[in-house]
C-alpha cells in the first residue's frame, strides 16, 4: 500500500497497469488496494477510454488531492510563506509575505506565521496529514530544535512547541533545514526528478546545501550536514554571522552581491533584482558584484564535486535568480578547480520549484508520515462516519 501511494503522490494520477509495473505488484494486489483506497476517498477511478488498439485498456487511479492535505510553512530571513499541498503533489494554494527585518524574533515569527496560516482557506486541518517547516538554520532531527539560525538570531530554539500554541493545533508539526528540504523537493517534482546523487546549494543571505546521496538524504549524526554556507574558504575575508571568518557565504550570500554592488546589506529581493537590471545595461559595478560572486560560487562548487561526486547541483534561491548571468563563470571556474572524472559527470542547472522550493518541501516532509503508514487513513475517522451516518 505504502508503495503505491508513494508512486501516486510522486507522479499523480497512473493507470492501474502503470502502478503495476512500478511496484512490481501484480494486478490482482493492485486492484484490491486502489479498492481499499477508494473506499476511504483517498483515490478514485476513472473508467478507460476505450483504445483503438486490441487489449483492455487500464483504469486510471487519480489520488484524491484533498485528502490528505498537508500545511507547508517557511521561515526565511526576508519572508514568510505557506502551501497546502494534496495527495498527489497539486499545490492548492500558496502565500508569500515579505517582511521587515527588524521583527526577526521567535515571538514575531510564529504571530506571522499563524496570521498567513489563516488567511490559508484551503487548509483543512480535518483532512490534514501534518505541518511541515522549513527554516533557514540547523535543525536537531532528534527532536526538531533549531540550534542556530545565525541569520535569523536563533540559537536552541523549541520552534514546533512555539508554533503549536500560536497555531494552535494537534497536528504533528516537522522541522527541516532549508535547503534539505528544497533538494527533497526538487528531487520529487523539479530539475532532480530522476536524479539519486543531488547537490542542491541555496542563497539567500545565508547559503544552505542539501546532500542526497544514492537517493537518500545526507544528515550527518545530529542532523547538522549540509552546512556548506560555512565552509571556510577565505581566511582573508570577512567575519561571519555564524562567529567564523570567511565562510562561503560571506563571498556568495546575498549581503556580499549588495555590498559589492555598492548597494545597502539587508536590501532583500527588490535590490537582488536591481542589481540584476542594472548588470544587464551595462552597470560595470553591479557586472562585477555578479561575477565576483560566480567565481566564489564556482570554486566552492568545485570542492564539492570533488568530496560528493554528484550528478546533478541545483542552483536554488539567489542562485537560481541569478543563474542566466553567472553560469558561465560557475562553468569556468568547475573546469579549472574540480577533478576532471567528476567534473564531467555533472551537470548544474537552476532550481525548477523557484524560490518555493524548500516551501514545497516543507509540504513533502509533513506527507512522509502518510507515505510511510497510508493504512492509518484506511480506518474510519470520526469525521467521515459523521458524514457518513448523516
Ligand atoms: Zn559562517
């Protein structure tokens, strides 16, 4: 059971024959569980059209994007956002909100989380599976503490107990990494479909990489892996929020695009952007900022090829934004610093899912817990039999 809702919820709807031959079940199995399914409203079937070719054409099964939904949230440094997701991946609604970066506070963070939750109407908590959180910082996957969030000012942080009572809800509530969560997502509906050995590098004003290695995500033993943001690379370069000097973002985050473009730190997207235009008609300054942080970006990359050996690096956030005027650059840099094997076998490419990409992973890390245990949803909940003696 568990094998077909994860095809269904990877690829939406599949026929019949289709879900028989990605799991390996045969088509009795599979015609009796997509039974147990539609039973419980989690998938319907539509009847085939009939084919022009000899054969009985196969039913198509369709899962049921409003049940379960799930609640995706994010914390980034320069706003806030919300999904709710349905069985199947469809993103029924999304919301994003910038916000000033004075009001960065824990306090102010979950009051703005739950006033963009509200406004969220297609969010049903009845049919809801769970809440997912993608934050800029290192989660303890143990018990989902944010330890440091260096550009929001969080240290040890008990985020979901917060976010609980200012949402006031049951449901289970899931922590991640930013940029863990946006390599799952690309992984599952972006530019890393099909792709098992991932490097996805996000920039904001911090820098964040999700690892998945042979499929699987790389955590490290405390959940703490990924932090390549911090990766000291410039012992002659600035001091860092994190109490380092010279880490990678201080030469590829956004704050060092600005200033080296000659604008204010902290401008956020609107200036990101400004800074685009302007490169494009021949602003030498903003040119220089631009590869100036291609460069530095490169030369990480280039390390990275070289310990992970990945077959794909998604370029997420600033990166992804940027990407048309720095690829080269990027490129160039790859050729000159990464090992040749592994330089050849890699290919980078910008983000699909955009800017909502670890939003949209937030929604898939909350859904883990349907996929894993979808027989859950199979008994009767007190609000179906309501319904169904109504
Ligand atoms: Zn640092």
């Amino acid at each position: 059971l568990g094998a077909l809702v994860r095809e269904l919820h990877g690829a939406g709807p599949l026929s019949r024959s289709e879900l028989g031959m990605r799991t390996g079940l045969t088509r009795s199995t599979v015609r009796a569980l997509i039974g147990e399914l539609a039973t419980a409203l989690l998938v319907t079937e539509e009847e085939p059209e009939p084919l022009g070719t000899p054969g009985r054409p196969s039913h198509l099964v369709r899962p049921n994007p409003l049940r379960p939904v799930s609640l995706g949230l994010e914390i980034a440094v320069d706003s806030i956002a919300g999904a709710v997701v349905g069985f199947g991946g469809d993103v029924l609604q999304s919301l994003r909100v910038d916000r000033p970066r004075g009001e960065l506070s824990l306090d102010h963070t979950v009051a703005d989380l739950a006033q963009l939750a509200a406004r969220l109407d297609r969010f049903d908590e009845d049919s809801a599976i769970g809440i997912g959180v993608a934050i800029a910082g290192v989660v303890r996957r143990a018990d989902g503490v944010v330890a440091l969030a260096p550009n929001l000012g969080w240290r040890d942080i008990a985020l979901s107990h917060a976010l609980r009572q200012s949402l006031g809800t049951m449901l289970p509530i899931h922590i991640g990494n930013e940029a863990d969560l946006g390599a799952l997502a690309e992984a599952r509906r972006g530019a890393a479909r099909g792709a098992s050995h991932i490097l996805f590098v996000s920039g904001e004003v911090g820098v964040g990489g999700g690892v998945i290695v042979d499929g699987r995500p790389l955590n490290g033993i405390a959940g703490f892996a990924g932090e390549i943001g911090h990766m000291p690379l410039n012992p002659a370069g600035s001091a860092c929020r994190c109490g380092s000097v010279g880490c990678w973002e201080t030469e590829v985050g956004e704050d060092a695009l600005l200033a080296r473009a000659g604008r204010e730190r902290g401008g956020g997207r609107d200036a990101v952007a400004s800074v685009l235009h302007d490169a494009s008609s021949g602003d030498e300054r903003a040119q220089a900022a631009l590869e100036h942080v291609g460069q530095w970006l490169g030369y990480g990359l280039a390390g990275l090829v070289n310990v992970l050996n990945p077959e794909l690096i998604v370029l997420g956030g600033l990166f992804g934004r940027i990407y048309e005027q720095i690829a080269d650059t990027v490129e160039l840099r790859l050729d000159r610093y990464a090992l040749a094997d592994a330089r050849r076998l890699v290919r980078v490419v910008p983000a699909a899912l955009g800017e909502d990409a670890p939003l949209l992973g937030a929604a898939e890390l909350a859904f883990e817990t349907f996929l894993g245990d979808p027989a859950a949803w199979l008994r009767p909940r007190p609000a179906l039999v309501e319904l169904a003696t109504a």
